[in-house]
C-alpha cells in the first residue's frame, strides 16, 4: 500500500536505465530495504522511518544497478483489454467485448473466449474482476481437497493481489492466494493450495512439511519450478 509520506524519485543506472524508486515509510521494517514492484514496474526503498528516507534513497542509488537489470529482465507488460490474449488456467483466452447477454462468460474455442459486453473502458477492471472470482472457487476446491488429504480444517480462504507471495497461512488458519494464480496450469495452482494447506499442520519449512506437501502433490518439485520460472509472466498482466 502507498502511504502519504511516501514519495517516487527517478534513478538512472549506469547503462542509462530510468528506474523509479519509490521511497516507502514502514515503521515494521528493522533496515533499509530495496525491494522489486513488478506490478508497478518499479523499485520500493523501504525505510523505518521518515528520519531515514534520505538513507533509503542513497541506499537505493548504490543498487540502481542491480534493480534496473531485473526490471529490464521482466516480460512486457499484458493489459486485460478488447482483444487481448492472455492465460486462464494454463491456456490461451481471447478477451471480446462481444458476446451473448450483458453477462461475464467463458466460451469455448481455440482459443477460448472471456467475453465481457459493456463499456470497453472498464473492460480490464471486469476482466480482473472475473479472474478473481475464478482463483477464488479453484483454490477454495484444492483447499478443501487437500485439507480433507492432511485431515485439518482451514478458517478462511481469501483472494488478494499479493507482490511477493503466491499464498500465505497463519497461525490461526487464515489462508490467503494471489488472484493471478488462476492464469497458471492447474497444476501448479493445486501445488500453492496444498503448500499452505499444509502450514496448518507444520508453520515452518521443515522435512516434515514437504512431507506433507509431498502427499498432496507428489510432483510439488516440478510445479514449484514452473512457478519459479514463469511467476513473472503472471505478475506482467494488469488490468
């Protein structure tokens, strides 16, 4: 979330890549933090406190470098508009604006079709919109499957936009998915799902937990991979 102190200064690498850096005020950061925003095509420096926001853009200027190579690594940006192709569970789909009714709907083809009548201004909001509906029904069904597998109970499962993580599990038995999971194979969706499922039995990275991750998903390995390759293709898509 961008704060009020927040502000963006503009850094150029010495190949004479434009980067810009947003300074980030975060009173749980324990150091001066240089963190990635693929979504926004951007660098965060993260600081402690507004006393030390010159700090975070010093330290950022000494790493300019490094933040303008992995952003010029990133594939270009997919904007979820009329005519656009992009993935939905592993295969193509073309976005159109027509289509039958005043209704969302997926129709088969090769490619598939989201067709979204209406306004083609709001087009990507309704895309996305219609995305995050998808993520939520799957990953709520590999939820309930693997927990049924590892024999726990899950307290709630939400859909957010998540920069760095692809699931999360509390201690509590909150589980929270990125919606852009839902643009990756089916596979590899179930492979996230089974993952926080079983931090509800192990909160920790341990042999035990890729155990149990291992009886959900006896392929996890190569699933983890797939998204560790192809993750940026994913976070390259925008409404």
């Amino acid at each position: 979330m961008i704060g009020a102190d927040d502000q963006t200064v503009i850094l150029t690498s010495s190949c004479g890549f434009e980067v810009p850096v947003r300074i980030e005020i975060n009173p749980r950061a324990r150091r001066l933090i240089l963190r990635l925003d693929e979504k926004r095509r951007e660098a965060v420096a993260v600081a402690p406190s507004k006393r030390l926001a010159k700090d975070a853009a010093r330290f950022a200027r000494d790493r300019i470098d490094w933040a303008a190579s992995r952003l010029r690594a990133l594939p270009p940006q997919v904007r979820l508009a009329d005519g656009q192709t992009f993935r939905l569970r592993g295969m193509d789909c073309r976005i159109s604006l027509d289509g039958p009714g005043r209704r969302a709907r997926l129709l088969d083809g090769d490619p598939m079709t989201l067709s979204l009548p209406g306004d083609a201004g709001t087009i990507g909001r309704r895309a996305e919109r219609f995305l995050k509906a998808a993520a939520r029904e799957d990953l709520t069904r590999a939820v309930e499957t693997y927990c049924g597998v590892l024999g726990v109970d899950v307290r709630r499962v939400s859909i957010k936009d998540t920069r760095s993580r692809w699931g999360s599990c509390t201690s509590d038995g909150r589980i929270a998915f990125s919606w852009r999971l839902i643009m990756a194979p089916p596979d590899v969706l179930d492979y996230v799902a089974a993952h926080e499922c079983a931090h509800l039995l192990e909160m920790n990275h341990s042999p035990r937990f890729w155990a149990h991750v291992a009886r959900c998903r006896p392929h996890w390995k190569r699933e983890r991979a797939w998204l560790r390759k192809h993750g940026s293709d994913l976070h390259a898509v925008a409404a």
